[in-house]
C-alpha cells in the first residue's frame, strides 16, 4: 500500500512536465526571410527590424498550415521560413491576446491573403475575363513593394479591385447595349427590306469586305456619265440660277450700301436703279428710233413721219428722267455713297452714271 | 487626340433628358419661341457652359429611336445618351441612321457597319462613288440622298438610291456648277442649299425654282411636307412656313435635324442637345 501512494506520489509529481509536454507551442521562424531582404532589397530595411517569430501556434500541425497559406504565392517565404517550438525563442513567448509587432504582420498579412482569395472569386463570379484576372494578380504581385506597409498595399489592392469590378461593369453594360443593337439590326433586317442589301442583292456584286474597289458595285459611277433628271448646266437652268444669285447678291449689296450710307432702302434701290432707267429711257427708244431710219431709206412718206418723231423721242425721254429724278434722287445722297471696287463698284458707277445725266439735264 | 474625345464624353456624361428651364441654354445663346404654342425644349444632352475649341469634322445624326449620335474626328460614333463610344476601322466622311442601318461614306465608298467583337466597328464598302467627298441625306420613305462634290473641279451632283418594286434603283438627280452645301427633301421637291438661296427641284416637272432667298449663307436646312422648312445659318436657326417665317434661335454654328414633329438642334460649340418637340406649331403662331 506504501508502495503504491508512493507511486502515485510520483505520476503526480510528473503531471507538471507532462504538461509541459502537452503544451509544446510551436512558432514560424522568419528570421533568414527577414534577413534576406533586409540584406538584398533596397528600401525593404523595414525588415531589418521586423519580427524573427510568429506564433505561438498549439502544435506543429498547426504551424506549419499557418505559415504555408500565409503567402502561397511567394517561394521565398515557402523556402526560408519554418516552424519551430516557439522555446527555442523565448521562454514566454507572446499569447494570442497581446500579439506582438511580428505577429500583428503576420496577422494582416493573413487578412489581406484572405481578402486577395475573396477578391479574386469575386472578379470571377462577376464574369471579369483574363485580362481582368491578370491585371489583378499584377496588382497582387505588388507586395513586395510595401514591405510592412500593410495599410498602403491594402489600400492599392482595394482600389485596383474596385476599378476592375467597375470596368467588367462597364464591359458588361456595353456588351449588352451591342447586343441590344445587334438584334434590333438582325430583326429589322428579317422584318424590312434594307435599301443597300438590296442594291447588293439585285445587281449581284460579289461583297468584297477588304475593299477592293473593283469588286464594289459601280452603280453611281455608271450614273456618272448619264443625263441628271434635271441638268444645273443647262444654259437655261444655269442662267436662272446666275440671276437668282445675282438678285440676292444686289439685294444683299443694296441691304449693304444702305447700311453704310444710312439711306432709306427704297430711295437708295430707286437711286441704284436710275442709271438703268436712263438706259431704258434714252438708248433703248433712240436706237429704236435709228432702226425704224434705216428701214424708212427710199420710203419718203414713212422718212416724213419719222423726222416729226424724232423730236417727241428726244422729248420724252427728256421728260422722263427729270421726273424720276426728281422723285428718287437728291445730290447729297449719291454723294454719300462710298467709293468701292471690285464687284461693287458696278452699283456705284450707276450713281455716277446717273449724277452725271442729271447734271447734263438740269 | 483623344483628349477632346474624353472631354466630350465627360461634358455629355448626362443621361436623362432635362427641361431647358432646369438647365440654362449657354452663353451666346438665344432661343424664342411662340406664346401659348404646343413647342417644348427637352435637353437631351446638356450643354457645357464653357465653349470647346477643336470640334472639327464634327458630324451629327439621329437614329430611328430618336438618340442623337455624334461623328468624332471621322472615326468614333459616340451615343451621348447611352455613354456608348464605337471605334471605326478606316476614317469616313459623312454617317446616317437610315432604315436600321448605319451608313456611311469613306474613302470613295458607300457601304455600311459591321459590329465586330472587341474590336472596331467594320466597314463594309458597297457602292464605288465617283469622288472623295460626300454627304448623304435620308429623304421620304427612307429615300437615301447622296451628295458628291469635286470642289477642285466646281462641280456638285446629286444622286437619289431607294427601293422600287423590291429593287434598289439609283438616279442621277441634278448636276450644277454652284456650291450646294445640304439639301432635304418634302414630297415631290427637292429643296438645295446654294450660299444664301434655298432652290427647289420639282422631280415630277423636272423644274427648278427659287424658293427663298436669304440675308446670310445658309448652312444646312431639314424639311417635312407637315411641318415646314427649318435652315441653320453659322449663327441662326429659322423656319419658312406656309403661313409664317421666323427666326427662333441665336447660337453660334448649330446643327439641326427634323424627325417628325421633332427638331434636334446640336450646339456645337457647347457640345449639347436640345430637342424641340411639336415644331409644326411654329406655322401656326
């Protein structure tokens, strides 16, 4: 019996490092990954004074799942970190309710990956293409950029996700806006007849989609060498044109000549017009009067009438003009009408033209 | 090049259409309308109140649903209202919206567009045209008018392409010597802008008339037998009617397009859209 409670004595004296066994925590040692950017990677001395441990974990098992999925991605961390018990560090190392500097990065840096792996489904399930997926494991790839600058590469990579998820947005919405159009277009083709296919169809062209022009149908350039249905060339159509554009062009000279010289319209059109009154008025009857001559030789009876005549022709015209010229024209118009050239000067020398008979019928 | 390109989607980044008097008309600009008549402004695409430089080879359309489509740098398409921006493979000269289709003139060819995935739009050459420039125009009943032009040479000719007896037909309209600049067609006339005239071609009597004769140069005119004739000049937009004229709007080189009842009218300068509606209502008042 004494030999037996003092075995039990024993076992229970040993509980104590059983425990201890039990309780064996293992932690990740990142000291020769530290180091290696510490002595390699210029402005990554954050690393210089990071963390060598991360942990504690309760058991190896556990550890090395941690430290494995950490950074997947990158070789380096796989290669020069591992999992060791976490006394080989410190007799105490830091609990899980006070993690320590090391351990909060290594913590964020489990975040971020998470958030990575729930960023890159989420492109995918949102129907992003490849080049959506590249450009953000692009974007991921950054990392190394950030050293312990967690805030910032988190930052950068929620940013970049949310510019890719509003351009696969954007694709899509425009995707769907030419698919709209697309069949609008294949409906309205089956529905209603499309004047160029049928032109196509009807004189049997071969479609050429490289453009090669002799290919095309040459129906317009056909056309080119036929009569137009109404021919702006004719003599006839081409002189009706020229005078619409000539009225418009006085009209718009006289608007013009009246605007300068602030004359009323109607006394300035009528002052404009003289010059061609006096033409109608003197040439036109004498020249008349000069044919009727020449077809009155050896015709005495008929040379007798024209010889009165010739007095009433002077006459009249006399009369006329100094009737229209007086109505129309004061001297002190006229000579407030600018001198001009070019086109213009034909309207002012029909005022000069017109001063100039006035004067010689006063 | 592309720097305009994102201004302008940025500038007409407005999707719903606004009342004129929620959304001010731009410096410079001027718009009156009859008393008590039916006619309403609609902005379809609001106006940047800044004037844009660098808005050459700009060419506007409307399609069938009534969007406004603009012709940029004589390469993109864009769709202010559905923010859609189509890339072309080759350079074009004038585009419409006719008959579902969108047609365009490039490089000596009619022809039209092909969506092609991920990639820019191609274009499909049809027709050979006889020179480099020109500009179509939709006529009545989906009449499609196509003006070419040699200016080295002075010489305009005017070709008219519809659907006959289930055929496409294509005749030789009118030649001239004078500039036509745009032309629209109502009923059986044929209405060309030459400088400051609007003549018109009776195509039944095989005639030419003088229809109005104005104080600017005309710049481009849209016509309808119900409604009547609206002309743009570099600073005015106007209406010839059966009962009145009527110079409505003030703005600097606008662009017009009648659909219907609907006048759109593109201020080029401030890159905005308004939309007229029940313009018939200007013969009236």
């Amino acid at each position: 019996m004494q030999k037996r409670v003092l075995s039990l004595l024993f076992v229970l004296c040993l509980i104590p490092y059983f425990k201890v066994l039990a309780q064996q925590q293992y932690c990740i040692d990142a000291s020769e990954y530290n180091n290696w950017f510490c002595l390699n990677v210029k402005g990554a001395q954050s690393f210089c004074n990071a963390n060598r441990f991360h942990g504690p974990f309760p058991d190896y098992n556990t550890c090395e799942w941690n430290r494995v999925s950490a950074l997947p991605g990158d070789v380096r961390w796989q290669r020069m970190t591992k999992c060791i018990p976490c006394r080989l560090y410190s007799p105490k190392p830091d609990g899980p309710s006070a993690p320590s500097t090391g351990e909060h990065l290594f913590l964020e840096e489990q975040k971020i990956s998470k958030k990575i792996e729930e960023y890159r489904l989420d492109l995918k399930n949102r129907g992003c293409g490849d080049s959506a997926l590249k450009f953000f494991d692009n974007v991921v790839k950054t990392r190394r950029d950030y050293g312990t600058n967690l805030k910032d590469y988190a930052l950068v990579l929620d940013a970049n996700y949310q510019i890719i998820v509003d351009s696969c947005e954007n694709k899509k919405i425009f995707h769907r806006i030419i698919e709209e159009e697309k069949r609008k277009r294949e409906s309205l083709a089956k529905n209603k007849a499309i004047l160029l296919s049928k032109i196509k169809r009807v004189t049997g062209q071969m479609l050429n989609v490289n453009s090669t022009y002799p290919s095309l149908n040459p129906i317009l350039i056909n056309l080119k060498r036929e009569a137009p249905l109404v021919d702006g060339k004719d003599p006839l159509i081409l002189k009706k044109i020229v005078n619409w554009h000539k009225e418009e062009l006085e009209s718009s000279l006289i608007d013009w000549l009246s605007e300068k010289t602030q004359l009323p319209l109607d006394k300035l059109e009528k002052a404009l017009s003289v010059g061609s009154l006096i033409r109608e008025a003197v040439i036109e009857p004498v020249f008349q009067y000069l044919e009727d001559v020449k077809s009155a030789l050896g015709n005495e009876a008929k040379w007798e009438a024209l010889a009165l005549r010739s007095l009433d022709v002077v006459s009249d015209a006399d009369r006329k003009i100094k009737s229209e010229a007086r109505e129309t024209l004061a001297r002190e118009f006229l000579d407030r009408i600018p001198k001009v050239g070019g086109l213009l000067s034909k309207f002012y020398s029909a005022g000069e033209t017109t001063l100039e008979i006035l004067e010689d019928h006063k | 090049m592309i720097l305009p390109l994102v201004m302008m989607i940025f500038l007409l980044g407005q999707v719903f259409p606004l009342l004129a008097k929620d959304y001010p008309l731009p410096p410079g600009t001027l718009l009156r309308l009859p008393k008590n008549s039916k006619i309403k402004i609609n902005w379809l695409v609001p106006s940047s109140n800044k004037e844009i430089s660098q808005m050459e080879n700009l060419s506007f359309g409307v399609d069938e649903s009534g969007e406004p489509w603009l012709g940029f740098k004589r390469k993109y398409l864009f769709n202010p209202l559905r923010r859609v921006i189509f890339t072309l493979d080759r350079e074009f000269e004038d585009f419409i919206f006719l008959a579902g289709e969108f047609l365009l003139i490039s490089r000596k060819a009619l022809g039209y567009l092909v969506y092609n995935r991920d990639a820019p739009l191609r274009f499909v050459p049809l027709i050979e045209l006889p020179t480099e420039e020109g500009k179509l125009f939709k006529g009545e009943k989906d009449r499609l008018y196509v003006l070419l032009s040699e200016r080295s040479k002075g010489e305009y000719e005017v070709y008219r392409l519809m659907e006959k007896g289930g055929q496409g037909v294509a005749e030789k309209i009118f030649t001239t010597k004078e500039p036509i600049v745009d032309l629209c067609e109502s009923g059986n006339i044929l209405y060309m802008v030459s400088g400051k005239l609007i003549l018109g071609l009776d195509t039944d009597k095989r005639d030419i008339f003088l229809h109005h004769k104005h104080r600017d140069i005309l710049r481009e005119i849209e016509c309808s037998p119900d409604v009547g004739i609206f002309y743009a000049t570099e600073r005015r937009v106007g209406f010839i009617g059966k009962n009145k004229r009527v110079e409505f709007m003030e703005a600097k080189e606008p662009k017009i397009l009648l659909k219907n009842d609907s006048l759109f009218i593109l201020l080029k300068n401030h890159l905005g859209v308004l939309r007229l509606d029940h313009v018939r209502d200007f013969d009236k008042y």
